[in-house]
C-alpha cells in the first residue's frame, strides 16, 4: 500500500473541502481498502467521513424515506420500515455480502462500489477501467461473470452490487454536495455511466462531490420480490438478479419496475421491459414478451453465454410470483 495523507472530517462541508484532487473518501472501507492493499486505487489522500451525523433514516411528511449515507446496510435492511413499505430493498441488501461486511458497509459506499472484474483486479494485465487504453483482457479472455448489455469495445464489467438494483427499482434519488459547497439531486437513473470509450469514468459525480443522502419516494403498489442467482448460497455475486416491483388491478398488470443486477456495467433498468407488460394479463405470453424486450441487444461473449438465457428464465419466473400467475 501506497503512503496517503488523512483527515477527519468533522461536517459534511469539511469533507468536501479537504477533498482535493487525488482523494477519496472512506467510511466503511470495504471495498476502498481492498483495492488499496492491491494498489489499484492509489488515493493521495484519505477524508474520514465515518464520525459524520448521516447515519440515521428519517420519515418525510410526503411519505418517502431519508436514508443517511453512512446507514450501515445490516441497519437499512433490519429497518421496519424499510421491511414493510419497501421489502425489494431489504431482501436485496441481506442476498448481498456477509453479515460481518453488511454491518460495516455504508449506503453511499455500497452505490459506489467497483467492479469485480478478475482483471480489474490483477494489475499485471491490460484493464482500460483501471490503466485506460491499455486494452480488456475480458474480451476473448475468461468472462463468465461479464456483462451481456450495455457493454463497448473498451469494457464489458459489470457492476457487482444488489441494493442499487433494489434502489434502480425503486427510483431513488442520491443527494450530495459539491466542493463549492451547493447539493444536487441525482436520479438513480442518471448516476451511472456506461463504460462506451471511458470505461474508468462510472459515475457523474465530480471529484470530491460527497453522497450525504439517499431519498426513497412514498412506497409504490404493488408486490415487491428479489431474487438472485448465484453461484453458491452466500458471499457470491449475481450471474444475474432481478429486483421487480409489479402492481395487478382488474386483472391487468398496471404498472411495472423492473432493475436488473449481473447483466450490465449499472443496475440496469430498460423502460420497454415495463412496457410489455403493462395493460396486459399476467401470462406466459407477457412475460415471454417483456423477457424478449430486455435480452433484445443482449450479447454473450462465449464464456457468459448462458446468462442470456438465465436472465429470461429468472424474469419469468420472478414475474410469474410477483403476479400470482402459475401458467
């Protein structure tokens, strides 16, 4: 591990402030201190935001839900409101890690983790998302975890984590503050990034700009489900997961969010999924329709060819226990 200056911050705006160029902030450190030892993430400056008053989740008069940044996810999923207005997030958050690292991981932190990619993570091989332009060992290497949409030429990584698909579902907002000291609000749906020819840029926050808040709007109808597919039972990541959030009135699907985890560089969340299932019927027909829809531009790159197939398994059959129709 590289030598790093460090400050303890003791406002939100004193992180933001000592947040020069080269730093990062740590909280938890689960992620961060692991690519640290490995010197792929090489911070000339540590913040301490860990003692910040952001660990506590507020109850908004409109019905939504405040969650500060440094709420442990052992405590976002054991919240009862949380388990009773938004069940998707709950499971999502206890399918993730281990209860050792959920007790330690943060909200903010887990919205930013980095990607798994065996080659992001061994510095002796090209990695354009950790030396850009050095080239992607996935692409004609061993990519059985990789992504099969929204992929480039540059990086074909996917996002390792379970509550963003929850909170893509979910539509939340990330609120944050900026080193010139004005918040912003950030659509979930607006947070990440693509990889296209910058696959080492993941998000739109600037540098030093501080994630204090995640806002959850007033729990939506309908029957929440969470489910994620793996390679064993525990401490893995999604080959592919599906966070769905699906509403049926006069027998007819009214309305429909639908997150994906596994598949793509972000949670992923495509809007004609939704559509096809919307003023329909729950059938087989329906589903078969919406699973067409997302896996439409879907490709394998050999190795994680199976996933096509896996994710329209796993949404039919997500689909079906979240409508109550058994054809």
């Amino acid at each position: 591990m590289r030598s790093f200056d460090y400050a303890r911050a003791d406002s939100p705006e004193a992180a933001v402030h000592d947040a020069g160029d080269g730093a990062k902030f740590i909280a938890g450190g689960t992620n961060l201190l692991d690519l640290m030892k490995l010197q792929i993430e090489t911070p000339a400056k540590l913040v301490d935001i860990s003692r910040l008053d952001l660990g506590a989740i507020e109850e908004m008069e409109d019905g939504s839900l405040r969650i500060g940044a440094l709420v442990p996810n052992s405590d976002l999923a054991a919240d009862a409101r949380v388990i009773a207005r938004y069940p998707v997030l709950s499971r999502a958050l206890l399918a993730g890690a281990s209860g050792q690292l959920r007790n330690k991981a943060t909200t903010a932190g887990n919205l930013l983790q980095r990607t798994r990619c065996y080659y992001f993570y061994d510095p002796a091989v090209p990695c354009n998302k950790r030396a850009p332009g050095s080239g992607c060992s996935a692409i004609g290497g061993f990519n059985r975890i990789h992504a099969v949409l929204g992929v480039s030429e540059q990086c074909i990584a996917t996002h390792p984590g379970d509550m963003p698909v929850a909170m893509r579902a979910l539509d939340a907002t990330i609120i944050t503050l900026k080193r010139d000291g004005d918040a912003r609000r950030i659509g979930i749906d607006e947070l990440y990034r693509l990889p296209g020819d910058t696959p080492e840029i993941e998000t739109i926050l600037e540098p030093g700009e501080l994630i204090t808040h995640v806002e959850l709007p007033p729990a939506p109808k309908g029957v929440q489900a969470y489910r994620k597919v793996r390679d064993r039972a525990s401490y893995a990541f999604a080959l592919v997961s599906v966070a769905a959030i699906v509403a049926v009135e006069g027998g007819t699907i009214s309305s429909a969010h639908l997150a994906f985890g596994g598949l793509a560089p972000l949670p992923w969340r495509d809007p004609a999924v939704e559509a096809a299932l919307v003023g329909r019927p729950p059938s087989t027909a329906a589903f078969e329709a919406a699973a067409a829809a997302l896996l439409a531009e879907a490709k394998g790159q050999g190795a994680n060819d199976f996933k096509i197939p896996l994710a329209r398994r796993t949404l039919i059959a997500v689909l079906r226990d979240v409508t109550g129709d058994a054809a």
